[in-house]
C-alpha cells in the first residue's frame, strides 16, 4: 500500500467521525432544549395548579382542561368516540371475598388423595 493513500484514508476517516459527533452534539443540544421546555411547562401547571387550590377551586378541573386544550391543539382532525352508557356487569353488592351477592356457581377444592392416572 501506498503511504499517501493510508494517510488520505485516516484523513477522510477522522473527518467523518468529525462530522458525526457534531451532528450527535447538535441533536444532544436540541434533546436537551425539549426537555428544558418540557420541565418548564410542568413547573407552570404546578404553579397554576397550587395558585388554584389556594384560592379554594378545584385543581383537578383545571388541569384536565389544561390537559384537553393541549390534546385538542395537537389532534384537530380526531374525532372522540362516544361510548353508549353500558349496565355494570354485577350487582353493585358483588364482593367474591364475602361469598355473598355471587351467582349460583360456587368454587369448591378438588378431592384429596392420589390421582386417577397412572
């Protein structure tokens, strides 16, 4: 091999790694300009969040409006679906633990002893 040739090839090998990291640094600037802005807004909901409740309102409210004002922006050619009011499945005096309020079936241990099979 050529000397000349080796070095143009380390050459151009040192700008492409060059090259790379830079564009890895500039993407690691940009990740951490989001996450920046990202704690920020959080910081904002707290504020407005604590703000509210001193004032006696309810929080929660405000921020699921905050919530669906952001959804709303970010998706305005989605339509919601609107589920139909479905009758619960149980009795609301069903509890599986107290054995009361069940159906007819009720679970029962298996025999002791050895198995049928061989």
């Amino acid at each position: 091999l050529e000397p000349d040739v080796v070095v143009r090839r380390q050459e151009a090998l040192a700008a492409a790694r060059l090259r790379m990291q830079e564009e890895l640094n500039a993407q690691a600037e940009r990740y951490k300009e989001k996450q920046r802005q990202l704690e920020e807004e959080r910081r904002r909901q707290k504020i407005a969040m604590w703000e509210s409740m001193q004032e006696g309102k309810s929080y929660k409210g405000n921020l699921k409006l905050n919530q669906q004002e952001v959804e709303s922006a970010a998706s305005t050619s989605a339509v919601p679906k609107s589920k139909p009011n479905k009758k619960p499945l149980r009795g609301g005096g069903y509890n599986p633990l107290s054995g009361e309020g069940g159906g007819t079936c009720s679970w029962r241990p298996g025999r002791r002893g050895p198995s049928a099979g061989g």
